[in-house]
C-alpha cells in the first residue's frame, strides 16, 4: 500500500491515491497523532513521548487510556489496523507501507539545491513546499520547531533561488528582498515599482511602535526619486523618505535630529494638504516624546496649539497621538492620572470650538469612565465622542470610540448589541491608515462577541491570519490574544493555549504592569481550570484581580474573583 501524508499548507492522507475524506478525522486526537507520527523523523515514537506531549498533567492511567483511544480513532480514519502499528512501547506510522511525505520530499530536494546552488533546482524545490506546516494548528506546541526549521529551509532555498517574489510573499519585512526587488525594477526603468515596493516595506515595518528601513533601503528610494522620469515624483513620496531617516534617527537615540525631522516633515505635510502624512509625522514627534519620558507635556502643548490655531488638521495631529494616548490609558499607574488632563484639554477645547478636541478628550474621559466601573458616565462620553469625530471625519478616533462602547457592551452582556457595534468599527477602520491597529483589536472583541462555538472558532482562525501576516502593531494585538485564549482553554482546546499565552506575556511585558499584564494572569487562571489545576487557577484569578484592582479597574477585578469562587 502506498500512503501519503500532506503536512505542508494543510493535512490530508491518501491510501493508494485515495484521499481520507476530511470527516473521518472529526476526532482531533486521532488526528493529532498521525501528524506527530509524520512529523517524528523515524516515524516512530515511545508512547510516553506521546502521552508526555498530548497530556503533560494527567496521570499515566489517564493518559494511557487516552493513548488507547486516540490509536482507536487513527486506526478507524485511516480505515485499517496495520497503519498504526504498536509494539511494546513503540508507535509506528506504516512501518511495512509505501510512505511518502511531503515535508521529507521538500527537505530532500532543499538540501541538493542549496548543496550546489543551482537557480532552477533552487526553484524546483520551492515549489514543493506549499505552505507553511500544519497551518491550522498554529499554537500546537510540538509542531512550532519542525514548522520554525522549515520555513528557514525555505527561506534559504529562496535566497539562494534569487526568488525574491516569494520571499517578500512568505515575509513582507524582509529588506533583502525587497531592496533586491528595488534594484531590479530600477534596472528595469520602472521606477514607480521601486516606489512602490518600498511603501510597502515601509507600511509593515513602521507599523509596530516606530520600526523603519535600513539605512541602504532608504537610500536606494531616494535613488528611485532621483531617476529622471515624464511622471514627477511627489511630495507625499519625498516625505516619505523624510519620515524613514527621522525613524532611522529615532531607532540611533538621535532623538533631537528625529524630532527635528518630524516638525520639518510635518510642516511640508501641510503645506501639500497631505493629511495622512501630517499624522505619521506628528506620530514620529510623540515617539521621540515618548522615547525621552516626556510625551504627556508635549501632548498637552500640541493639543492647546492645535486646537486654537490649526483646526484644519487637528484630527490628524491626533490620530498620529492616538497609539501613545492610548498606551498612557494603559500604563502601570492607571488612567486616573491622564484622565484629569482630559478634562482640563476639554475645556480647552470647549472654548477654542475645536471638534476634534472636544472628540479626542471626550474619548479619553469616556475610556477612563469605563475602566473605572462607570459605565453611564462612560456611555455617555463615548457616545459624544463618536459623534464628534464623525462630524469631522476623524475615522481613527470613531473606531476607537465604538470599539470602547463594544467593550461596554459586553461588560453588560449585551453581545447582541457588541456585535452590531463591531460591524460598525470594522467597516470604519479599513479605510484608516491605522487599520493595522485597530482592525486586531476588534477581532479580540468579536471573539468575546461571538454567540456560538463555531464562530469563536472561524474568528479566531481569522485573527491568526491577521497576525501571521506580520502587519499588525503588537500591542494592539494584546485584545485577540487573550481573547482567544480564554475562548479556547475554555472550549477546552489546551493544547493552543500555551504558546499563545508566552507570546502575550511577551507582548504585555511592553506596558511594565498594566493592564494587559493582569489581563493574561487571567487568562492562564482560565488555562489552568481547563487543566483542572484548581489551586494554580484560583492563584492566577487573585493575582490577576489584585492587579486589576491596582490600576483602579473594578470591573476587570470583579470578574476574577467571581471566577474565583465560581469553578466551572
């Protein structure tokens, strides 16, 4: 019999060219241990290696009836006995089979190719791989090393190929290709391509808290707007250089020549009308704030400045602010602090007749009312605040509103309601040029939202995508992430959760004791009930409502201790 095992973009299993339908695998454990199976080099694993991988905190009694069960549910899906072989302590996938798997077939011809650094051998091995590893089990701890040494193969097989197309496909940050890339379309005449692909690299670098370019990158596009050409190049183009050396600038602590870059960059943005660059210059001089602990006085400047003499582009200045008010709202200390600066900017702004001040202090107001438990109030202030910024047209602070009045929904278990207001946001915040940020963070709302297993399901799998993308600002994602493992520790999908709480721990470690940091406490109480460790479940709510309670955030400190003393 030959078998056939697809692990690459997806799992499937043929016997003699016929495919196991998709239904026979309906039982994830029986699933689960072919793929281990064909992922273990020999094929063959000690049944303690599995037990140890696929229930760590049973007993061996449990996990040994498991182990039975699953053998059970393998052998049925793949129709025959003799596929699973089990011999004392050892598991077997088709020991006396024709086997062939797709990932070995791969490895065999990425090592020739890279071995005598031929281009089309190079190709030829690349299109044998058709995805990354079992995408669909994404946080699986087991599969996370072979899946990270694969996508390495395939990079360097990539690199070695010169196919720079599929590099950039496989990872759009990667300067190597993309400068490649920049090279040839300039070769070629085409500058505008150049242009082109060096947005694009600058849209998902710049994204995450300041990250730009290399030096040799920004070079190269000044080359590209030098080459004399019948379309004249920008100005929106020319900032976008600027803005690149003053985020080089930034990343170097040359924070006075960053910040100078800014307000330079940020004045040539006016004068062009350019109001999405206004907003990314004017995010580059918060960073620089931000980076030497002083942003809240220069926010507070630029906001009476802003609201009193530049109306035209207060709700972009703003919008370049929004990340780093947020991040305030945030922080270790809690909102109390900046919330008393929003009603004094609100009063600025009352008296200036700025809209857009009104909004951004009404919003503020609005999110400090709702994490301190004030939910009328808090509905009140958003509600004013959403209504402002549409009437100036500020979608960034519109998004952020609704997303805020979602949160406050929920917290009335009102997912009804949630749901309706997540449409909104989301149909909003695609045409903003923060959508990196603020379309994540929705898709953690719409899993909290979701009403039946099958959605939280499909809006997860959505979410991975967002992130495996690597266009999305970190800290934003810290709402899906923790959303998503609640969801699926208590569908009791364990194995997920793990990996996905580490990286969120990661993440919340940028806020040094905020909220995100309580919040993923939570979120392994929630892990820790599912793996019936009662004692270390209860001491993670504590901490995670101690925590809460610190920062002032009742609601939050509330729900832990009702998860407290009420297991499931």
């Amino acid at each position: 019999m030959r078998v056939r095992v697809q692990l690459l973009g997806g799992f499937s299993v043929s016997l003699d060219d016929q495919p196991i339908p998709t239904a026979a695998w309906r039982r994830d454990r029986g699933a689960a241990l072919v793929k281990l199976l064909a992922v273990t080099r020999s094929h063959r694993i000690h049944r303690e290696q599995v037990m140890e991988a696929f229930w760590p905190d049973l007993d061996p009694e449990a996990a040994g009836a498991n182990l039975r069960k699953a053998i059970h549910f393998a052998r049925r899906a793949l129709g025959t006995h003799e596929l699973i072989e089990q011999t004392a302590e050892i598991i077997a996938l088709a020991p006396a089979a024709d086997l062939e798997i797709d990932v070995e077939a791969f490895e065999t011809a990425a090592r020739l190719a890279l071995r005598g650094e031929d281009i089309a051998a190079c190709e030829a091995a690349a299109d044998l791989y058709t995805g990354d590893l079992l995408p669909d089990d994404p946080y699986v701890d087991w599969f996370e090393t072979p899946r990270q040494a694969l996508r390495q193969r395939y990079a360097a097989v990539l690199r070695a190929g010169k196919l720079w197309q599929r590099l950039i496909a496989m990872d759009p940050a990667d300067e190597q290709a993309q400068c490649a890339l920049m090279q040839s379309a300039l070769d070629a005449g085409n500058r505008a391509e150049a242009i082109r692909l060096f947005n694009q690299l600058s849209e998902c670098l710049r994204i995450d808290l300041g990250v730009g370019p290399g030096a040799e990158t920004v070079k190269l596009y000044e080359k590209a707007l030098a080459v004399p050409s019948i379309d004249p190049v920008g100005l929106s183009d020319r900032i976008r250089a600027s803005l690149a050396w003053g985020l080089l600038h930034l990343q170097s602590g040359d924070f006075a020549k960053a910040g100078q870059v800014g307000k330079e960059t940020r004045e040539l943005a006016m004068g062009a009308g350019l109001a999405r660059e206004v907003g990314e210059a004017s995010a580059l001089i918060g960073l620089v704030a931000h980076m030497q602990g002083q942003w809240r006085e220069l926010f507070r400047a630029e906001f009476i400045e802003w609201v009193r003499s530049n109306p035209a582009f207060v709700s972009n200045v703003f919008d370049g602010h929004l990340c780093l008010a947020e991040f305030c709202l945030c922080s270790a200390k809690g909102h109390h602090d900046i919330a008393a600066s929003a009603r004094e900017l609100l009063s600025v702004a009352e008296g200036a007749g700025s809209v857009a001040g009104r909004g951004l202090a009404s919003l503020v107001l609005g999110e400090a009312a709702l994490f301190s438990g004030q939910l009328a109030e808090a509905e009140r202030m958003l509600t004013e605040a959403e209504k402002l910024y549409a009437q100036v047209g500020a979608v960034a602070g519109r998004v952020l509103a609704l997303q805020r009045l979602t949160e406050l929904a929920l917290a009335r278990r009102q997912k009804w309601q949630a749901g309706r207001l997540i449409h909104r946001a989301t149909t909003l915040a695609q045409s903003s040029w923060l959508a990196p940020h603020l379309l994540i963070s929705l898709k953690g709302l719409e899993v909290r939202a979701a009403a039946t297993p099958e959605r939280i399901a499909e809006t997860i799998r959505e979410g991975d995508r967002m992130l495996s993308s690597g266009c999305n600002c970190q800290p934003c994602s810290m709402t899906f992430r923790t959303a998503a493992a609640v969801a699926l520790a208590e569908a009791g999908e364990i194995e997920q959760v793990n990996r996905r709480l580490d990286e969120a721990e990661r993440v919340a470690g940028m806020w040094n004791g905020g909220p995100w940091v309580a919040a993923v406490w939570e979120a392994r109480g929630v892990q820790r009930r599912a793996e019936r460790n009662e004692t270390r479940a209860v001491a993670a709510f504590e901490e995670a409502a101690t925590r809460f309670a610190a920062l002032g955030r009742p609601i939050d400190e509330v729900r832990c201790r009702e998860r407290m003393a009420n297991p499931a």
